[in-house]
C-alpha cells in the first residue's frame, strides 16, 4: 500500500477505534489519524507474531480487523494516562 493508503487506512481506523471506546476522547480527527495510525502499527505487528498477515492490502479484511484492534488498545492506552495526568 502507499502512504496515502495508510493515512486513509489509519483516518478510518482511528475513527472507528474511537467509536468502540467508551468515555471522552480529545485531538479531533488529528486525534484519529494518530490513533489509527500508530494502532494499525500495533495491529500489524501483533498480526506478524500471530503468523498471519496484516498487510495484504487495503480492502483486506485482516488488515482492517487488526488496525481497528490495534487503534483500540493505543485508544485504551492514552485514555489510561491522560485519565491519570488529570486526577494529579
């Protein structure tokens, strides 16, 4: 895939994470971008230790089921600390 792809992969991704998450999440759709990027990172990569592929292409289902998982666990993760920063 090309890097517009994977920015309109990560766009989506991230959006669609955003939406499985409960609660309040700030950064707009830059917020969304960063999340589906940097999850679909994670997704690839929990998929290359699995032995499977993420990265067939962009209308694979594979690639889009684990860049939405890896947008929710980076989702999970940023709420955690930015949860926590506030509460200090």
């Amino acid at each position: 895939m090309n890097i517009i792809a994977w920015i309109l992969l990560g766009l989506i991704a991230g959006a669609i994470a955003r939406m499985i998450l409960p609660g309040k999440q700030g950064g707009g759709w830059i917020g969304a971008l960063l999340t589906g990027l940097i999850g679909a990172l994670l997704g690839g990569w929990i998929a290359s230790l699995m032995g499977l592929s993420a990265n067939e292409g962009f209308f694979d289902l594979t690639t889009w089921i684990f860049a939405i998982l890896g947008g929710v666990i980076v989702g999970f993760v940023w709420q955690a600390i930015t949860r926590s920063r506030s509460k200090a």
